[in-house]
C-alpha cells in the first residue's frame, strides 16, 4: 500500500512505478467536474478509470475487499474518507468471492487492520496482497466522489504502456 497527495507526488513519483505515475498524471489532467460517474477507459482492457460517488458508512457496515490481476488507486475528490487496509489476502477467510468475473473477494473480518484518512487530493495504491475497507466514515457520514484507477498486473512489467503516452 502506498499513500500520498498530489502535493507531494511531484517530488516523490521517483519512487512509484511508471504505470502508477501514468494513472496520476491521468487524475491530474482530467477535470472530473465535468464527468458524470461511470467508467473511463485510459488503456483499453489494462487500464480504466471508475468514477464513483456514495456516501460513507459506519466501517461495521463494510467488508474488506481485495483484488487479483488489478491493483487500484484510489483518488478522493470530494468529501472525506477513511481506509481499514490489512496485508496478507491468504491469511483471511473470503466470505463472497466474485474473482472469477469481476476480479473482487469480500472478507467479513480482517486481523491487524489499519487506518488511513484520505481528504480530497489524497491517494492510496492498494496491490493484491492489500486488504482494504473503503468508503468508511471518519468522524460521521461524508458525501464522497472518488477516482479509482484500475492497473492490470501485466502493465507493471510489460512493455504496452511505454508506448501509450
């Protein structure tokens, strides 16, 4: 799991892979108040944008949830939002698993779960191994509007991207 803000990322993206700072630097150069929640494709079957809006609930009322050949940025616009991540997906009993078609298992429970606040301009960059808990309440309920970047795992060492500026 990586977390950070746009502010910072300038003088840190040295350190993210080039796929991670593609889907960043698509955050940065789309006006999101212009678009209506939905999918956005950035590279055709790699590579896409989820553009969603909801409002936060209590973190009892969420599952944590984990992913296999997609990691995910996950960009507040609006609204505040607080994260429950825990490493280790195999160390977790899967309670729905939707993988096979849309690449998502649930978990009811997670052990050693931390908590991450994300306000608008933050980002978290959750891998496959990352168990994570969005769209929980930070101090109450939030209306929030968020980017999720999804990366398919083969664009981390294939060589497609470097050819889609």
């Amino acid at each position: 799991m990586i977390v950070c803000c746009l502010r910072d990322w300038e003088r840190e993206k040295f350190a993210l892979h080039p796929i991670i700072n593609k889907g960043i630097e698509f955050i940065t150069q789309t006006d999101f108040s212009t678009l209506t929640p939905g999918k956005i494709d950035i590279i055709p079957g790699k590579m896409f944008c989820l553009l969603q809006e909801m409002n936060t609930v209590p973190a009892n009322e969420m599952r944590a949830e984990s992913h296999f050949k997609f990691v995910d940025i996950q960009f507040l616009l609006q609204g505040e939002e607080t994260i429950g991540v825990a490493r280790g997906a195999a160390q977790h009993q899967v309670v729905e698993d939707r993988a096979e078609n849309h690449d998502i298992v649930f978990y009811q429970e997670t052990n050693n779960e931390s908590l991450i606040r994300l306000v608008p301009g933050m980002f978290a960059v959750f891998f496959p191994q990352d168990l994570h808990r969005p769209c929980c309440d930070t101090y109450s309920e939030s209306f929030i509007r968020k980017a999720v970047i999804k990366i398919h795992l083969s664009l981390f060492d294939d060589g497609l991207f470097m050819n889609n500026p």
